[in-house]
C-alpha cells in the first residue's frame, strides 16, 4: 500500500529522552529517520484519512491517558527493544480496531507487543551484545512507577521518514 498511515502511542519526554538516546547510539543512522515512539498500527489505507483525523481525537477527549510500565529487554531477532506493559492502552487500541474492523492489515489484525525499538537490522550477534549489557540500564526505569502515554500521534509512511499529521493528546476522564 503505498503512503500508508501509521498510528503510534506518544511517550513521556524522560522515557522518550532516554529511548532516543539509546535509539542514537545503537540504531543503524542510516535507517534511524524517527524519533522514539510505540507503533500501535502500521498502515491504515490513505482513504481512511478524514476518519482517522475524526475518531482519534474524539477517543483522546473521552479517555485519560493509558499508563505503561517499563518491563525489560525484548528480543527483536536482529533488533532490541525496550519491553513495555501497557494493557490499558491495548485496550484502547482494540477499540480503533474494532472501529476500522474490515480496514485492518493481516499485519495489524494481531494484537501488539507494546515496544520502543531501539535498534533494528543488525545481526543477531548485535542485538544479543546489546540485549546483554541493557538489563542494568533499564533497571531504574523498570524500578520507576507506571507512566502514562501522552497522546496518539498520526503519521503518513514516506518511503523511509515519516511524515507527522496529528497529536490527539489524552484529556478525557474515563480510564480503560
């Protein structure tokens, strides 16, 4: 599909400093064209545009923000990535999916494991010397109370960077 669009899940700016200065030091440069973030869905259809811009923003005004956890290294095969836990905002991301049942990638039919990657296309001898010397790293953050994700964020797929075209920050009341 060409010129997808992408929804991911904001973080807080010290899990998001932190993750990006992990991401600069490990991530390949010449693939590293995005900032830290958690892909919730990886390519809704362009000719769903007007609706995602409709639907995002209304469940940001009904719902607080959804808490996560830092929870440790995960293995990506030739990647590493922080490991999150985030029920509630898997919640919420079944909930736009049930809304774009039918729109939906065989990619993003299945539920995600909330991540932030930190490196990707490497070999797996890479990733396991990376995956080896985070656990002390991340100990704090993991240590540290649950966060909550800011906002969701839209971004149209530009054959490499991604292009930003909304931040629906989390303002409602309702917990998921």
């Amino acid at each position: 599909m060409p010129n997808p669009f992408i929804l991911t899940a904001a973080l807080p700016p010290d899990l998001a400093g932190f993750a990006e200065g992990l991401r600069r030091a490990h991530f390949p440069p010449e693939r590293n064209f995005l900032r830290a973030h958690v892909t919730l869905f990886h390519a809704f259809a362009p000719s769903l545009l007007e609706e995602l811009r409709d639907v995002l923003p209304r469940l940001a005004r009904e719902f607080a923000a959804p808490e996560g956890a830092v929870k440790g290294v995960m293995d990506l095969g030739k990647g590493t990535a922080i490991a999150l836990e985030a029920p509630s905002l898997l919640a919420l991301r079944a909930m736009i999916a049930e809304h774009f049942h039918g729109s939906l990638t065989a990619q993003d039919l299945h539920e995600p494991r909330p991540h932030i990657t930190i490196q990707n296309k490497v070999t797996k001898e890479e990733a396991r010397a990376l995956q080896a010397s985070l656990a002390p790293v991340l100990a704090p953050w993991i240590a540290k109370p649950r966060f909550r994700f800011p906002a969701l964020e839209l971004w149209r797929y530009c054959g490499g960077p991604w292009e930003h075209l909304k931040t629906s920050a989390f303002r409602g009341r309702e917990r998921l």
